[in-house]
C-alpha cells in the first residue's frame, strides 16, 4: 500500500526510476481500488465517479510507467510499444547508476 501513496505522492514526476515493487504493487492497487469504486459506484447508481478516479489516476500511471522504463535503461517512450513494454515491466532493472537515476533498490 506505501507503493501505492508513492507513486501518487509522485504525481507527475517523469524524471527518475521506479523498482519493479513499486510498479506492480502500485498496479495491483489500483486494479483493486478501480474494481471496488466501480462496483460501489454501480450499486449507488453514479456511475460516472468511477470513471473520474480512473481519469484523476491516469498521470500517475503513465509517470511510473516512464520511470519503470527507465529503471529498465530505455526511454519513457517505449511504454508506447504494447507487448515490448510488459516484457520491459517484468525484466529487472539496470545495476547501478544510469542516465536517469541511482538505482532506487540501492536506496
């Protein structure tokens, strides 16, 4: 759940690296959080708030993309390229320092 509130106290931070964790725990968050709101939210009968958390977490998700792929030593912009993204998601990151950070597992 810190992963969680991490990456949200990082809103609209593109610059950086993000860990694998903290990428799927986030992921993993967020899936369960949009399912409960959205079923909630069906049950009230608002089913247009549901759609406002997706759209209010939407930066969020893209900027811990961005520093997943730079984690992984590539820019933020293969997140664009569908299947080579989840490949880069799930492969480890770069040991050490790279261009876009210190390596945060060693923080």
């Amino acid at each position: 759940m810190n992963y969680y509130f991490k990456v949200l106290k990082n809103y609209a931070t593109f610059s950086g690296r993000a860990r694998r964790k903290e990428y799927w725990m986030f992921t993993l968050f967020n899936i369960i959080f949009a399912f409960v709101f959205g079923f909630v939210c069906g049950l009230i009968g608002v089913p247009d708030l549901s759609q406002l958390y997706s759209l209010a977490i939407l930066l969020p998700s893209i900027a811990v993309g961005v520093r997943r792929m730079h984690d992984v030593g590539k820019s933020g912009w293969f997140i664009l390229i569908p299947i080579y993204n989840l490949i880069l998601a799930c492969t480890e990151g770069a040991k050490g320092e790279n261009e876009y950070g210190a390596d945060p597992k060693a923080e």
